[in-house]
C-alpha cells in the first residue's frame, strides 16, 4: 500500500478530497462550495487518502443525532465517499473506511449510518440495510382521496427566512418520534434544504416553501419544485415535492391534499417516503402511485453494547447473540440484552449473526424473523427470534427523509 490515510487540516485538502466523489458527479470543487459544505461537515471529520502528495481518495462522517425506537443516538454520518477512478479496487476505500471507523470508535459515536450508491459495497464493512424507501409518481388524474377531506387550517407560501423559523418546530416534532430522522442544525436548514444556487433549480424549477398552520402553529410543511410545462396545450409538468412533513392525521392529510391540487401538474412526484406512509391509506387508487420501492439508510453499530442500550424496548425478555464483526472484532462474541442493556455473557447462544444483521433490524424495519428466513440469522434457539422480534418492534418503520 504506497498511500496513506488521514483527516483533512484544511479546507484545501478537504475540497480535493471531496472532488474524490464530486468528480463523479461532474461537481466542481469551488471555494464557496466547500466552505459552505464544510459548515455541516467538519474539516477534520474528512479523511483523505493521498499519495506522494495527491489526493487520490476521500470520506466524510456528519456528527448526527439519529433517533432510534426509544432514543437518540450520536452517529456518524458516513458521506462523500469516493476513490479516483485513476486509483480503484487497490484498496483505498477498505483504508479509508479502516480509518474512518477506527475514529468513530474512538469518538465514542456507537453507530454509523449512509446511503449506499450500490447495495453490494458496505456489507462487507459491517453494515446493514435497516430501511426502505418509495418513489412515487402520482398522476393527477388519481390523486383523488378515499374519504373527502373537509380542509381546516391555513396554507401560506412563505420565503427561505420565514421557513427557516418555522419548518424547524414540525420536523422536530415528528423526528423525535420516527426512527431514522436526523436532527437538523439551523447550517443544515440554511445551507441544505432551504439553500438554492443562484439561478438554481434548473429542469425542476426554484424550491418553493408552504407552511400548514393551525391556530397560528404550524402543523406541517413543505418543500416543492414546479416548473410548469406543456404539450400541445396541454399541462404536461411535474411537480416535484422535496419534502413534505407534518403531524399525524389531519395535518399529513392537508399537506398532501394541498400539493395533490397544484394546478399545472400532471404527475406529483416524491422520494424516499417510508414504507408505512399514509398516502396508502388517503388516496383512493394507491396502486397508480406505482411505488418503486428501495433500500434506505444502512446501519452499522460501531460499538455493539452501547448501541443496543441506548435504544428503547418495546417488550421485556432477554436475548443473546453470537456477533461476528471482522471488520471491528471488538464487537464479536456473545452479547445478552435483556432490562434495555447489552452485556458480554458466557450464556448460550440463541441468534447467530454478523453484525451487518443486527444493523437490519436496529432500527425495527425488519425482523429477526424475516433475516432468518432470508439466511442471514441462525436460530439456535427456538423462539429467539420471535422474542427478539417482540423487544425490537418499532411503531413506524424508519424513515429518514433526505440522501445525505
Ligand atoms: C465504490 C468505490 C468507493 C470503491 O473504491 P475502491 O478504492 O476501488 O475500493 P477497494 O479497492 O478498497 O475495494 C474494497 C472492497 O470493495 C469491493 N468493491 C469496490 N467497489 C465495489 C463496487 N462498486 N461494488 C461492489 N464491491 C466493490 C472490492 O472488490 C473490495 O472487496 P474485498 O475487500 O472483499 O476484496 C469507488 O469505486 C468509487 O469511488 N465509486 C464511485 C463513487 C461511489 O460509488 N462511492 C460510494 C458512495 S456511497
């Protein structure tokens, strides 16, 4: 291995260690840019990989705040990351996630989480896929609702300024009850979600901000893009949504109703929506959303004890598991959870796994049952799974709303 890697001591080397991943997106690496990026990301959460001076490689890690059924966890953010093209498959990723989870270890961050540009690449890293996400297209023509919605609250089109007051109070309402939502610092709503270059917006047209208030508290919000279109005079647009959250019930459902309406739309678009979201519940004709459904966030406990105590139960029972973690060895071995901590047992064991399995199910959007069926977990005991499956039920499945 003639290179090496390490954090980033400026925002010289961050930028080109960014440019690793940002050259595959055809992104330029300006200083603006990355100043602004490093905002979110801390120049020395960005490790590089270099040789004889150039960087030929980079990985970033967020300092997130996850929640997880029952808490919420400190977590690295795995992000930007990327080997050269001119350098690949000669282990510069296997180094830079060596050096990456060795320092999240060390930070005392119990889980990692990313999004996987291909499903093939993490597992071998110890992650595991815990969620999944749709994609949908509805055309307007079906977006009428099974039960009439008689329309309560105000909609008001706001700007970036009085989004960045208001859209805050509903996300953390909902964050802190749905497993896998990130909490946001005001950089993030500022220079992420509400941020547009400009002239920006391009084929989708420029972001627009609605806020759904009730009694002058906003209940829900949303993100959009709309550029109308035409064909042959007829509205052949779509309208993008970015991002709409709201309270449970009646607010989700005006949300939704009001973006469904938008005149010049003919197809309403959405990604990354949880697998339990009540639009199967509100629309008439679910079906013709045509959900594409895919993986979402994947999961890797960093240090397998703290993590499993730190999140909440939804049974009591006990459990023990064999891990096996090659990749951090100092997670393998046999592991008894039982009161809402982990500890290291002598006791028999009753699930067998690798640690990327346990990722599966951390966030309870999948069973232990299911990964047994799918041969990722033995059962040495019978019934073990069903009682894990019991303690790592969530009430939602997870959903984390953005591809950091
Ligand atoms: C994916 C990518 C980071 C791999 O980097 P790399 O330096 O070539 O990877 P390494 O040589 O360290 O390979 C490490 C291991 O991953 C495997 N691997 C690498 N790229 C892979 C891929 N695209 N799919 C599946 N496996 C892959 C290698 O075979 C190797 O396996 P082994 O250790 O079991 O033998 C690099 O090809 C890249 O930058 N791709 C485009 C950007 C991207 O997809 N980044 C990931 C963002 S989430």
């Amino acid at each position: 291995m003639s290179f090496k890697v390490r954090p980033c001591r400026d925002l010289d080397e961050f930028g080109r260690a960014v440019f690793a991943i940002g050259q595959y997106f055809g992104m330029e690496p300006t200083e603006e840019r990355m100043e602004r990026f490093s905002k979110n990301l801390p120049i020395e959460r960005m490790h590089a990989a270099s040789e004889n001076g150039t960087i030929i490689g980079g990985a970033g890690a967020f300092p997130f705040r996850l929640t997880v059924p029952g808490g919420v966890v400190s977590t690295a953010g795995v992000t930007v990351v990327g080997t050269f093209p001119t350098h690949r498959r000669r282990g510069v990723l296997k180094a830079m996630m060596r050096a990456q989870l060795d320092d999240v270890h060390a930070r005392g961050e119990p889980l990692a989480l990313l999004w996987a540009s291909e499903d093939t690449i993490y597992g071998r890293y110890g992650y595991g896929m815990a969620s999944q996400c749709a994609d949908v297209k509805i055309p307007r023509e079906h977006a009428a609702f099974a039960k009439p919605l008689e329309r309560e609250g105000t909609l008001r089109i706001v700007d970036a300024e009085e989004a960045l007051r208001l859209f805050p109070r509903v996300w953390d309402a909902v964050r802190r009850r749905t497993p896998g939502m990130l909490a946001r610092t005001r950089n993030w709503w500022e220079l992420r979600i509400l941020f547009e270059p400009p002239g920006g917006g391009g084929e989708g047209g420029p972001k627009r901000f609605v806020v759904l208030e009730r009694c002058g508290r906003p209940e829900g919000y949303a993100v959009y893009r709309h550029k109308p279109k035409w064909d042959e005079g007829v509205a052949d647009s779509e309208l993008q949504i970015v991002e709409a959250v709201a309270l449970d019930g009646r607010p989700t459902a005006e949300i939704w109703r009001y973006l469904l309406d938008i005149d010049w739309a003919a197809r309403i678009t959405a990604s990354l929506l949880p697998v339990d979201h009540p639009l199967w519940w509100l629309l008439a004709a679910p079906r013709t959303m045509r959900p594409r459904i895919g993986d979402g966030v994947w999961v890797r406990l960093v240090d397998v004890g703290a993590a499993l105590s730190a999140r909440g139960y939804a049974a009591d029972g006990a459990v023990v598991f064999d891990i096996t973690d090659d990749f951090c060895p100092w997670n393998s071995g046999r592991w008894r959870l039982a009161r809402g901590r982990a500890k290291r047992t002598a006791a028999a064991a009753q699930l067998r796994l690798d640690v990327s399995a346990l990722g599966c199910a951390y966030l309870g959007g999948f069973t232990f049952s299911e990964l047994v069926r799918g041969g990722r977990v033995d059962e040495l005991r019978r019934g073990a799974a069903a009682r894990a499956d019991a303690m790592f039920a969530s009430e939602r499945a997870p959903w984390c709303p953005e591809i950091f």
